[in-house]
C-alpha cells in the first residue's frame, strides 16, 4: 500500500509504501547507486529547508530486504499537512529491496521505539494537526482499479456498512514500551482444524502478505 509525500522546499512530489510494520522513513536520494534505478529520487541539492545530519542509518526487515544511507532532515508535506524538520534517511543503496509500483521510499507507522533513526516519526509529529490520533487504511478487494485508502485523523464511513469494531492492543512486550500494531489472536482455523492460539498475538502489517 502506497501513496504520494512531498519533502523538501519547494516540494519533491514521492511515492512512498506506508507500512504499519516498522517505524523508519527513508527515500531513494539523488546519490543512490544502481539499486534506485528507475525511481524518482531526493534532491537534497534542490531543497532550501534541508538540513545534513551524516549520522548512518541501515536497517535490514524481517524477509532479508536491507537499505543504508544517512539521516537528514526537512520538510514533509502529507496529505496537505507540514511537518517541519521531519527526521529521514537518504538511502545510497537498496541492495535487493523489492519495489512492486516503483515505489521510491516508506513511511513507517509502527510505534517510534522501532525506529532506528532514533528521532520522532512522521506519525508522531503530524499527530497534532489531526482530527483525532486515528488512521485508518480501506483495504479493497478488487485489482488494481479498485484503489486503496489511508485516511488520517479518522475513518471514512463511505467505505464500510454496520458498526465498527474496536479490538483492544496486547500488552508491551518490552518494559511497557510499544513497538508493534499487534492484537490478541483468538483463532486460526484451516477449514475442520482449529490451531491452539493460547497467549498467541499477530502484528497488523501493512508491509507484508503474510500472517506474522
């Protein structure tokens, strides 16, 4: 799931993969190597907001895809909000990191423990210019035509019928810090056969296909 950011000023229009899974924002730079071929890249050269930190940043996810570059700072437009001075990686090489869309670059939306920039996520700092600290993603069911959506500061009553239902986060793993989107699993069922699900939590991923 993806959509459109803007960074810098004058604005850097960027499609980016919003992914409940982790907590970093990075974008493909102009110095990336060979990797970020075909996407459209940050210019930091272009952007009178920029500010260099050089502090390295690398992450690797949890199906084997790794980037690296370093962290940098400037100015963020989301869906017409500013955030001012929004911490970000340049990334100079994807290695492997699979891109479906062309997409050039992810918003992370997991909790700021995650993240390895060690500064407040665009989550974060665009909390306070919302409606309320809700977002929420319409997941289609059609192909490509039937597009998806991320609403910020609510839900969109156009895209569900009946009453919504609120399920309650799992308690902290680490020292009552966050890290995760999970919930309790109450069941899994494969057809006749139901798997024991005792203490058991699943992370709501949007980065991802699979059950985790």
């Amino acid at each position: 799931y993806y959509g459109s950011i803007a960074l810098g000023t004058p604005p850097q229009p960027l499609e980016v993969i919003f992914d409940t899974g982790s907590a970093d924002f990075w974008v493909a730079s102009k110095g990336c190597d060979a990797s970020c071929a075909g996407l459209d890249v940050f210019d930091s050269a272009a952007s009178a907001t920029y500010e260099a930190d050089g502090k390295a940043f690398s992450i690797n996810y949890i199906d084997g895809d790794a980037v690296h570059g370093a962290r940098a700072y400037d100015t963020m437009t989301w869906a017409g909000l500013e955030v001012p001075h929004q911490a970000f990686a340049e990334i100079e090489g994807m290695g492997d990191f699979y891109v479906c869309g062309g997409e050039d670059g992810l918003l992370g939306l997991a909790f700021g423990s995650l993240s390895h920039l060690k500064a407040a996520t665009p989550l974060e700092n665009i909390l306070p210019q919302l409606d309320a600290p809700i977002f929420a993603f319409h997941v289609p069911n059609g192909g490509d035509d039937d597009a998806g959506e991320l609403t910020l500061g609510g839900v969109d009553p156009a895209k569900f019928r009946g009453n919504l239902t609120w399920v309650d986060l799992a308690p902290p793993h680490h020292r009552n810090r966050r890290d995760y989107w999970d919930v309790p699993l109450e069941g899994v069922t494969f057809g006749d056969l139901a798997l024991p699900t005792d203490r058991s939590r699943a992370v709501v991923d949007t980065g991802t296909t699979l059950i985790v």
